[in-house]
C-alpha cells in the first residue's frame, strides 16, 4: 500500500531534474526546493482533501511557488477529479502534480502563478437568456418536489395550461395566445411527454401533460 512518504522520492528527482536542490520536512512544509527566485514548496497527499488545499493556501505566504502533489487517481471519475481539482488549484495561484502509484511517474497538471480567467460569451449569454426567461422566482427556496423549474418548463406548462383549457390547436395559435414563440417546436420535440400530435401542425395533451400540470402547481406566476 502506497505510503504518502513514497511520493517524496519522485518529487525529489523531478525537481532535482530542474536544477534545483530539494530537502524534505523544512519547517511545516513536505518538499522545499531551492536554487531559483523563489523556494518551491510541495504539499503532499494520497488524495485531495480540504486539509491539503488549507496548507497549500497557508504556504502561499512564504513563496508563490507552491504546488500541490498527490498520488494519481484512478477509476471512472478519475478524470472528472483530476480536470476539477486542476482548475481549483489554479483559480487558487498553485500548482498541481500527480505521481502515479505503479511506476512513480511525475506530471505537472497545472503551473503556479496568478489566475487570469477567459471570459465565454457563450455561457454569459445562455446564462442572460434563462434569467430572461425564467418567469418569477420558482426556485427560491432550492429545487421542489421534481426539480428545478427552468424557463423552459415553463414555457411548456403554458403551452400545457392552454390546451388543458381550449384542447388541441395549432401551434400558431398557442404561440399567439401565450406568448411562447417556440411553442410548436416544444410541443413537437415533446421533451416531457405531454404532448400529442393530432393532425399536421396540431398538438393535444396528454394524461402526462394533465398529470404534469398538476405536478408542477405554482411553477408559473400569477
């Protein structure tokens, strides 16, 4: 069974591999690396945990050069682990190292230094977009009973409320007297299962669609 000493050699060379001169145990701190501008400081583990990132922020006041090590992960969410804990370590000015268990293999995942996020226009507008059209506040006070209420939904239980109330129709007219522009395209997709074509281009509603409406009571507002 893989010790958390047993990270320390391979550190040690890799570090050494840079040209630098590495001692263990220096102070509070697993690995100090000296001989460029600033000491390197390693925090070793066997995995991550909260305890691991509070030493590596508290080692951020001796120098910036601070990464964090751990043995690599392995298994199905190893990967998911891995990407999350390398934007962590960089959102937090550290890097971050993986040693792996079977042959002591080091890799750098992330590089200290100050963290400069790329902005995406594509997430601000899909977030922009859904606050727009969410309608109320539905989710105030965390998920209901089936989930959170997107805009989505609720523009397919408006779609839902009219046919409950005035049967089938086309999807032209449940746009008009609704205001969901992409009504018939919502009613065709059918996502939830409430919908049912009757003839081209007219939609009923179904016994899910009648239940849904029911399920999702005080989604809209008014």
């Amino acid at each position: 069974m893989m010790r958390e000493a047993d990270l320390y050699p391979p550190l040690k060379a890799h570090f050494e591999g840079r040209g630098l001169t590495v001692k263990g145990e220096i102070g509070a701190a697993d690995l100090v690396a000296m001989g460029g501008p600033d000491p390197v400081i390693v925090e070793m583990k066997l995995k991550f945990s909260l305890t691991l990132y509070h030493q590596g922020i508290a080692r951020l006041a001796l120098s910036p050069q601070v990464y964090l090590a751990v043995l690599r992960p392995e298994g199905r969410q190893a990967r998911r682990m891995l990407a999350e804990n390398t934007a962590l370590c960089r959102r937090l000015g550290m890097g971050l190292i993986t040693v792996r268990g079977r042959d002591g293999f080091v890799e750098v995942l992330a590089e200290p230094g100050p963290y400069a996020p790329r902005g995406s226009k594509v997430k601000r507008a899909r977030l922009e977009k859904e606050f727009t059209r969410r309608q109320g506040d539905p989710n105030a006070g965390g998920a209901t009973r089936h989930g959170l209420v997107t805009g989505y939904r609720q523009d397919a239980l408006r779609c839902a409320a009219y046919l409950a109330e005035y049967g089938a129709a086309k999807g032209a007219a449940v746009a008009r007297d609704t205001g969901v522009p992409g009504a018939t395209r919502i009613m065709a997709d059918n996502h939830y299962g409430w919908f049912a074509r009757v003839s081209t281009g007219v939609y009923g509603l179904t016994e899910a669609g009648r239940k849904g409406l029911a399920d999702w009571d005080g989604a809209l507002p008014g």
